[in-house]
C-alpha cells in the first residue's frame, strides 16, 4: 500500500513522449487534453495501491454456521503489469467459517481493492486467499478467478474467447479432496 499522491503531471508528460514517439502531435485539437484524460485514467485504474483491503474484513458477526459460504461471479477489471493491458472477469470466493462470518459484499470490496493495481492474475488469486486467511481465522479458503487478458486478446497471439482461470486453495480446501469438489462443484456445476 502506497501513500503517496498520483503524480498526475509525470504520467501527463509521458503520454506526451508517447504520442510523439508513435509519431502523433500531442498538441493536436483532438489529442491536446488526453495525457490529462490518461492520467486521470491511471490514478482510477491503480487505486488499490493507496487502499487496505483488510479494513472491509474487520466487522465480523459470531455465527455458529460452519458449513461453505461462495460468492460467486464477483466482476473485476485489473491491469497486467507486463503490458499495462487490461484484464478482466469473475472471482469466486467461498470460506469454511470458524466461528465467525464477514458481511458478504465485504468479499466483492476486498476483491475490488486488490484487482486495482498492476499485477499477475496468479498473484491477484494468492493475495486475496491469503488475506482471507489472514484476516477472518477461518478453516479454509477457496479462491478461483477467470480472466480475459487483453494482452492475449487484442495484441500478440490475438486468441480472442480465451480465458485464463488460477485457483488459491488454503486450509481444508486444499487438505480435503471432498471439500475441494464441493466448492469446485458449487462454482463450476458438474460440467465433465
């Protein structure tokens, strides 16, 4: 976590040297305000660099519950930081409570924080599975995320309708081949 300010005048005059560089006139009527528009563009885009996404897991409620809780279907939008390309899709987050819940749309804020930096899909997967470890004390976490990467879409290879899918199992989701079906059935269904 970050607490420096965006430095929106830097990334300004980079987009400048970009346009210039691809051969464009950053001074023409149409290009004038985009390093601006840009900037503001990556301050939005990077936010969870400035956030701590442990304060959404903080109010917990004592429930005696202790069977899989799944959000499902939680839509991000992220950066890859090998091309500053974006990449977007569905997390899926269950837990095995130990004694304690979180309030579900804590789960979709948690998930928000994290996909606004630059990063791996991989790592994204990893880093709300432990946090949620970390965090809500629970008997085990399962994370699986699916992803369209425009680095593969768009540009490269260009195989549009690929998706990339990472999963982070902790605790009684990776220990347990029954409970790791369970939460992969109740995610997925039993497609073969």
């Amino acid at each position: 976590m970050s607490s420096q300010p965006v430095d929106l005048a830097t990334i300004e005059e980079a987009v400048r040297t970009i346009l210039r560089a691809v051969g464009e006139d950053p001074d023409r009527e149409g290009l004038r305000e985009t390093p601006a528009r840009v900037a503001r563009m990556y301050a939005e885009l990077f936010k969870g660099l400035r956030a701590d996404p442990r304060r959404h897991l903080k109010k917990v409620f004592t429930e005696r519950y202790d069977e899989v809780v799944l959000v499902k279907d939680i839509s991000f939008e992220s950066t890859c930081e090998h091309h500053l390309m974006p990449f977007m899709g569905k997390a899926h987050i269950a837990y095995l409570p130990g004694g304690k819940v979180v309030g579900l749309s804590k789960l979709a804020r948690v998930v928000e924080d994290i996909a606004r930096r630059p990063q791996v899909q991989e790592r994204m997967t990893e880093t709300i599975a432990d946090l949620l470890v970390e965090e809500l004390q629970v008997r085990g976490v399962a994370v699986v995320v699916e992803a369209i990467h425009t680095c593969m879409t768009v540009r490269g290879v260009r195989k549009p309708g690929s998706v990339c899918v990472t999963s982070a199992m902790r605790g009684a989701f990776r220990n347990n081949p029954s409970t790791r079906a369970e939460v992969m059935t109740l995610i997925f269904g039993n497609h073969k």
